[in-house]
C-alpha cells in the first residue's frame, strides 16, 4: 500500500510542475499582465514551498491521528482548487493566484507527508530501505514530469 502511495504522490507532483508553464501562459495570454506582474504572481503561487520545515514539523507533531489523514485532506483540497480552475472561468489574476497558492501548499503537506512515510519505513531496512524508495520515488516522478510535459504540449 505504501509504494501505491509514494507512486501517486510523486507522480501527482512530477504532474504539477508542469502547472508552472500553464500559470505562466494563463497569466499572458487570457488576463493580458505585464511580464514582471504575470511573474509576482507566479511567483506567490510558489511561495507555499517554502513551508515545507514548517509542514515537517507539523506532521512529526502528530497533529492528526495519522498521516494517512493528512494525506486524504490535502489531496481533497488540491482536488477542489484544481477543479475550481478547470472548471470556472475567474476575472481576477488574484483569484486564480490564491486557488494555485493552495493547492502548492496541499502539495507541500502532501510530500512531506510522503517523506516522513519513506524516512519511517527505510528504519525497517538500514542498507537499502531509503535507497530504493527514494528510486522508486523518482522513478514516478519523471514519469509524472515526462506525461505533464506532453499534455502540456498538445495543449491550446
């Protein structure tokens, strides 16, 4: 069940990168903002990444029962932000800003939800517990980017 998970997740992140391309399109080319604006706001829909020490210490906390909570919770707000987008067209730079902020910040609690699972079960192997789930980790993950970047090619 675990390797199911890292699998979603880092394939779901390897996805969202692809989200930076389309931001930077959406903000050119449908609400028309000068380069330095478009690039602010970009910018701001980044800057939940830099939580991620302050989600680290959240989730060793212990806040929530278990991490797998924290994991269906994220994934439901990255799921109703992206689908908001998808699916509703906004007026306002800032509106579509704050929805991706939120859903980079569900990715945030979602990685380092994912970590914290890898660090935990690579203590049950020490030679090569961290060593093949961070491969298997990556592995998805450049499938997620190679499949984001090719939809994100034939996109209009």
């Amino acid at each position: 069940m675990l390797l199911i998970l890292i699998g979603l997740v880092f394939f779901n992140e390897g996805l969202i990168l692809m989200k930076n391309l389309a931001t930077k399109d959406l903000f050119k080319n449908y609400y028309h903002l000068e380069p330095s604006m478009a690039q602010k706001l970009a910018v701001l829909t980044a800057a939940p990444s830099l939580l991620k020490i302050l989600t680290g210490f959240i989730i060793d906390a212990k806040l929530f029962a278990q991490r797998k909570h924290i994991l269906m919770i994220s994934g439901t707000v990255q799921f109703v932000c992206y689908f908001l987008l998808t699916f509703i067209r906004f007026d306002s730079a800032y509106a579509v800003t704050a929805l991706l902020a939120c859903a980079t910040l569900s990715l945030v609690f979602q990685d380092t939800t994912m970590e914290s699972y890898i660090v935990q079960q690579a203590r049950y192997d020490p030679i090569n517990g961290q060593q093949d789930l961070q491969a298997y980790r990556l592995i998805f993950f450049g499938v997620g980017l190679g499949v984001g970047g090719t939809v994100s090619a034939f996109a209009d």
